[in-house]
C-alpha cells in the first residue's frame, strides 16, 4: 500500500507544493507542481491552505517540507523570507501527523540519493554511473551556493549531510582571478566562494573584466548578464560566463577533494539552466587542475542532475527514509 504526502520546496521568493505517492518498493510518484509566491501570503499555513483549495480541500495527513535556511530548533526563520514555522504546531496548523522538515540543498541530496540515471547527464571525468558506495559531493550554484555530500553504503542505505561550504573563502588562480578578489575586497571584508560562484556573483566578475579593459562601468541585472553571455550577444558577458564556469570546476574540485568524494554533482537551478555552456566551457580542465592531485581529479564522474523538481522529489525521499525505512 503506498503512501500519500504532500511535498513543499519553500524558497524566498516561491513555496512549490506537490502530492506525492510513495511506493512499498520506495518508488516515489509527484504530482503536478503548484509555484505560489511567498509574498502573496501572510504565512505558510495560508499558503498550504490555498493549496488544499487547489486540490478540492483534502490533503494527506504527511508533509515533507525543504526549506532554505537552518533547520534547527523550535522556530524555524527563513533567510529571505518572512514566514515563521515552529514544527511541534505542524499536527494542529496543517493537519498533518507525520512530517519532515529538511534543509533544502539536504532535499537535493536526497534526490541525488534516490533518482535513476536517466535524471543525470555527464559533464567530466569518464562517462560512468555514479558509484553506489562511497560519497558523492553536491555543489550547486544558484542564488547561493549549496554544498552537501551524500554516502551510499553499497547496499542501498546512504546518508546525507547538508553543509555551509559556500562560504570558505575564494581561491582565485590566475590573475584575472586576483582582480575579481581585489574588487569584491572593496566591497566585503572577508570574500567567500559564494560571492563568485553564485547567480548574482556574475555582475562582479563582469564588473571586474570591465575595469579590467577600461571600460565604464553601467549597472546590469544578472539575469540580463546570464541572458546576454550565454547567447553570446555580449562578448564581455559571454567572458564573464565562461569565468564563472572555470571558477565552478575549481571550486567542485576542491570540494570533492575535502570531502573525499568519489563522484561529484551539480545541482541548482542555474547549472541547469547553463547547462550546454558548462559543457563547452573550461569547467572540466579547472576541476582536475589539482597538482599532484590531477589524475585521481580525472578518475571522478561529474554528473549533472537534471530532474524538474529535486527539491520536492528530495523531501519527499527524505520523509520515507525517516519515517517508512
């Protein structure tokens, strides 16, 4: 008999919602996804009922929610959002006796866990399925910069560990990467990867290369610089995608050197959404420009997870390790 839930992925600007089924075998099915604006809601509660009207008025009585920020503690505050959850009052607000609350880059781990191939396109190293045993690191660039790590134990059982990783310091390698560092110096004390190897950290790198040329410098939305470098209709944009895409390899590879990992992916919306100019970029030659280090780099297979929704697929997943394991 399988088990139904619902699955929420809640960020700072939207709350994704989803029914869910999971299987005896642990096979898990999503519904139709539901994107409501966090801002169009006063608090979570009135979100999830909005999407219970959505459904006729009945949800199960099992949620599994990812969320961005910490996960500790009687109240839950969100990073860029100003909902509030307490999840001992999740049986009396939603409804819902059996629930998961989970870190949202640790949903994505989950997924990593839990998908098939068919979710993963290869981006480096040989062009292998990822190991059952050992750790698989996760980077994922997008507003912020995920970092986790996930453990298969060969047999089916794994775990996963949620981590700050984005926020060790930048390591710049040449010297158009030392100009990059000096600017965000101007600007922050202390410059961690995050602030380079993120969505918004394009506007500095194309800001630096500007100054670099001589070039004056006229405020640009990253969205519109993503836009422009990676259809090519901007050189300079196009330069500073192709150097946000070398800063990734380095920085997955150091990641996966730390954690010891013997497979590496990348997940978050904007590798996604990048994903052909990651392929023909310099991002596979950074990740195993490790020294000495270089031809263990090149024994890694680094994937690319490619399913719609691992942020809900992943809390669903994590909800049956917790509670139907």
């Amino acid at each position: 008999m399988s088990t139904a839930l619902v699955t929420v992925d809640i960020g700072g600007t939207h709350a994704r919602f989803a029914l869910a089924q999971i299987a005896d075998d642990g096979a898990i099915t999503l519904g139709e996804p539901a994107t409501l604006h966090t801002m169009d809601h006063a608090s979570f509660q009135t979100a999830w009922e909005d999407f219970a009207q959505m459904q006729g008025g009945v949800l199960p009585d099992a949620v599994a929610i990812a969320m961005a920020g910490p996960v500790g503690g009687d109240v839950i505050r969100f990073t860029n959002n100003p909902w509030v959850i307490r999840p001992a009052l999740i049986p009396e607000k939603l409804g819902a006796s059996r629930y998961t609350v989970i870190n949202d880059f640790g949903a994505v781990g989950h997924a990593v866990a839990c998908a098939g191939t068919e979710h993963f396109i290869h981006l480096a190293g040989p062009d292998v399925p990822l190991p059952p045993s050992g750790t698989i690191s996760l980077v994922g660039p997008g507003t912020g910069l995920g970092v986790a790590h996930v453990w298969r134990s060969g047999v089916g059982d794994y775990r996963v560990q949620a981590t700050e990783g984005g926020h060790v310091d930048y390591a710049p390698l040449d010297t158009i990467e030392d100009a990059i560092l000096a600017r965000l110096r101007q600007r922050y004390r202390r410059v961690s990867a995050e602030r380079v190897v993120s969505g918004p950290g394009l506007v500095d790198i194309y800001e630096a290369l500007a100054l670099l040329e001589g070039r004056a410098i006229h405020p640009v939305d990253d969205k519109v610089l993503w836009q422009r470098g990676t259809s090519g209709e901007d050189s300079l944009a196009a330069a500073a995608v192709d150097r946000f895409c070398l800063s990734l390899g380095s920085f997955a590879g150091d990641v996966a050197l730390a954690q010891g990992g013997s497979g590496v992916v990348i997940a978050g919306g904007l590798g996604l959404r990048i994903k052909d100019t990651l392929l023909k970029s310099g991002f596979a030659n950074r990740f195993t420009a490790k020294g000495r280090f270089a031809e263990l780099m090149g024994s890694l297979p680094v994937k690319l997870i490619t399913h719609p929704q691992p942020g809900l697929f992943g809390a669903a997943a994590a909800f049956a390790k917790e509670h139907l394991s």
